[in-house]
C-alpha cells in the first residue's frame, strides 16, 4: 500500500493551525477536526456555495461531509440565506417567543407522524440530554441502556463505554465524567438479543430507557435488521421502559419521518439536530401530547435555553424544510445516492479491492473489509483506517471533501450536480487504485 501522492497546498491552511493552537487546546473548537487520523494539517474553510468548498490556500473541493450531515441543501442555499438575511434586520435574539417558532414547529409536527409536542434547543446534544431528563422524570427510574458503537453527544451520563462481558455498566470515556454519572448507564453491543433480555431480567424495575441512533452513523454505518429494532421496541414496552430513538443524523435525512418509518415503528422519544435549521445552531425533542406534558412549565422536568428557538435559526428551518418537505424530494436525493454507490461497487468488484461501500438513504460508508454485513462496532478493524487515510489524503489532492476520519459517513445532497457525482466517482476510483497499488 503506497501513500506516495503530490499534496495540494496547505501552507495558509498549516499557517492557521499554528495560531490556532495557541487560543485553543489543539487548535480546534471540536477535536475531530484537529484531522488526527489523517494525514496532514486541519484544511481552514473560506466559503462553501452548492456542493462545493473553498479552503484558506484557494483549494476548491466537492463537499461529501455537507457540515457531518445536516447540509441536505448544500452551502449557501438561496432559501436559506434570503430568509436569515432577512431576520437579521430584526434580530438575531430575543429570548423570548416569537411566531417564527410556530411556524417551524408546525411545519415539523404536521409532516412528522411520529411526534405531538416539540421543544427546541440549541443542539443535538442538548435535546439527547433533555430526552434523558425526560424519560427518568416520566418513569421515575434512573437507569439508561446504551449501545457501544452509539454517540449521542457529550452529556455525561452518555460519554461512557463498554467494559467486558455481555451487559456491562458504562466506564468514563472522558475525564472529568464522575464514574458514578457513568454508573447509571449500561452499555451492551448492538444486534444482540441475549444482552437485552439480561438487561431488562436484572434491572427491570430500574431502566428508564433504552437510547438508540435511528441508524447507528456516528461509528461507521451499522444498519440494524427490521426485526431487531422491532423486537427492541417490544422489549422496551413489555417492561415500562422508553425508547429514545437519536435521530440527529437520520432526522429528515432518510425522510422526513426518519429512521422511525424507515423501521416503522413508533418511538416514545425522538431528537433532532442541526438539520432542522438549515445548518444553524439548533436541535429538538419530541414525544406524545402525554410524555410532553411533563416538561415544564407543564411538569416537573425543567429544561431551559435563552437560545432555544433562536429567530434567525427559526427563520433557517422553515425555509430548509419547506423544500424537504415537498413531494419527491427524498426519492430524487435516493436515486442519484444509489447511482453513485452501484457505479463505485461495480469498479470495487472488478478491481477485487476489499472494500464495502454501505448505505442508506442519501448517506453512505467506505468500509475497509471483506464483511458483507458490518451491525456492531467490534465487527470494524481498527487497521483498516490506515487504508482510508491513504484514500483521504488522495481524495483531498484531487478535490474531493471527506470526513477526516474513516469512522465516519458520506452524505449525497440535493446540491449535488450530475458533473460533481461524476467528478466525484473518477477521483474515488483513483484513490482507491492508490490504495491497493
């Protein structure tokens, strides 16, 4: 496997690093951006406009992370942009309501069959760990199930992993997270029955619910079967537990009802991120008129945001998911994800290379391996990221944007044109070609 390529330019971009690195620990505001498993220094944006992303040395790139997901519209939207520009000359916050909120939560709530009541908050974190408060108010019961391979934010009580035998309780994986917050939570593995049925046999009485990403994307791409994501449902219901699905990557990504239709099943508690203001600084969590009621003003779990239902992120929403929410739009995004992948898989099978590409929807997954089914987190190779950082790096010399790192998705967007899919499926087929050369 060779890594030899000649590297774009990153002097500006490096120049940038440096200084940053004095304001902040890494350099970075986030840490998969410090570009850790990949080669080479962090690429400093300037401008996005439709598919596309400019860097800090002129670098021009068609973007595949559209911002980990929410950029379902592209960059610089015309929608979008109208519509915040247009508040900005009102305001950009209030802390107080405005019909805006309305507007948006109406748009949401009449499309979304699987929620009554919303609240918004500022992120999809947020609305994860409101879900949580939620869910032990309603049952009265403090224990959460989780599952490893699963990211849903960096509240405490979820930045936890597993430790060994079939059902464990959570470990800190990050300071500064009591191990007695962790404690509460247990973590078992995906696609495993036996561990649910322990679970709910030795803590029946004190689950409060069970957490799930709609379609677990945060972690590879790990598509649970229908029946297994029925039967946990079930299992949930037989035992007084709720089920939250986390649908801030899936959310009005596979449709407009998510990976909840995509399952068709009924959650008791669903979250949402940035999707749901075009990319602005937003999130939310839904449930039935009943398990809503308990939020307060209404009921004894306090939840609060100076910034929850922000105007100028209102504003956002409303023109983003009026162009979701109209007919067709979801089959057409589809159709040209499923084009790209079967092209590429065709070239992968020629080739012989070892290497799955895994989708759903509009979002997809390089895999490094000869599986045919990846659905838990120990299923996935550590050493097969040193493929993908040799894929990275050839990518990003021949103008193509992928999440700097090889457990994470793809996502196909509407802004998409047929040239940038083309130009896309050449440069991957090269890449790979470096890969195995």
């Amino acid at each position: 496997m060779s890594t030899t390529t000649k590297d774009i330019s990153r002097e500006k971009s490096a120049e940038l690093f440096e200084k940053a690195k004095q304001y902040f620990p890494g350099g970075v505001n986030s840490p998969v951006r410090a570009f850790k498993s990949v080669y080479g220094t962090p690429l400093f944006i300037e401008r996005g406009d439709k598919a596309h992303l400019w860097d800090a040395d002129g670098n021009e790139f068609i973007d595949f992370c559209c911002s980990w997901g929410p950029l379902i519209l592209g960059h610089n939207n015309d929608n979008i942009r109208e519509a915040v520009t247009a508040q900005l000359s009102k305001g950009l916050s209030f802390g107080a309501p405005t019909q805006l909120e309305n507007k948006l939560a109406e748009l949401i709530l009449s499309n979304n069959k699987h929620i009554e009541k919303i609240r918004f908050v500022s992120s999809g974190t947020e609305a994860v760990m409101s879900a949580i408060r939620l869910a032990r108010g309603y049952t009265k019961r403090d224990k959460i199930v989780k599952f490893e391979g699963c990211y849903h934010g960096h509240s405490d009580s979820l930045l936890v992993k597993a430790g060994s035998g079939l059902v464990t309780f959570g470990e800190t994986s990050s300071a500064g997270v009591p191990q007695a917050f962790a404690a509460e939570t247990i973590v078992i593995a995906l696609n495993d029955r036996e561990a649910l049925q322990e679970v709910f046999s030795t803590y029946k009485d004190e689950i409060a619910a069970v957490i799930i990403e709609g379609i677990p994307a945060n972690n590879g791409l790990l598509i649970q079967d229908k029946d297994y994501v029925q039967y946990l449902r079930q299992i949930t219901k037989d035992n007084g537990a709720l089920l939250i699905f986390d649908e801030v990557i899936t959310g009005f990504r596979l449709g407009f009802n998510g990976a909840a239709t995509y399952y068709d099943i009924q959650p008791d508690i669903l979250t949402y991120g940035k999707i749901i203001g075009g990319g602005m600084p937003v999130g939310a969590y839904g449930a039935s008129n009943e398990i809503m009621a308990h939020i307060s003003p209404d009921g004894g779990v306090y939840q609060a945001g100076t910034l929850s239902g922000n105007p100028v992120a209102m504003a956002a929403g409303i023109a983003a998911l009026s162009i979701l929410a109209q007919p067709g739009f979801y089959e057409r995004l589809e159709e040209v994800t499923t084009a790209f992948v079967n092209e590429l898989r065709q070239y992968i099978q020629e080739k012989g290379y070892g290497v799955k590409i895994f989708t759903v929807g509009s979002i997809f997954w390089f895999a490094f391996t000869d599986q045919e089914h990846i659905k838990r987190a120990d299923e996935i190779d550590p050493a097969s990221m040193e493929k993908y950082k040799v894929m990275h790096r050839a990518l990003l010399n021949k103008g193509i944007y992928f999440g700097p790192s090889g457990y994470e998705v793809g996502f196909i967007s509407h802004a998409h044109t047929a040239e940038d899919i083309n130009t896309a499926i050449k440069a991957i087929k090269e890449s790979l070609d470096i890969v195995y050369q």
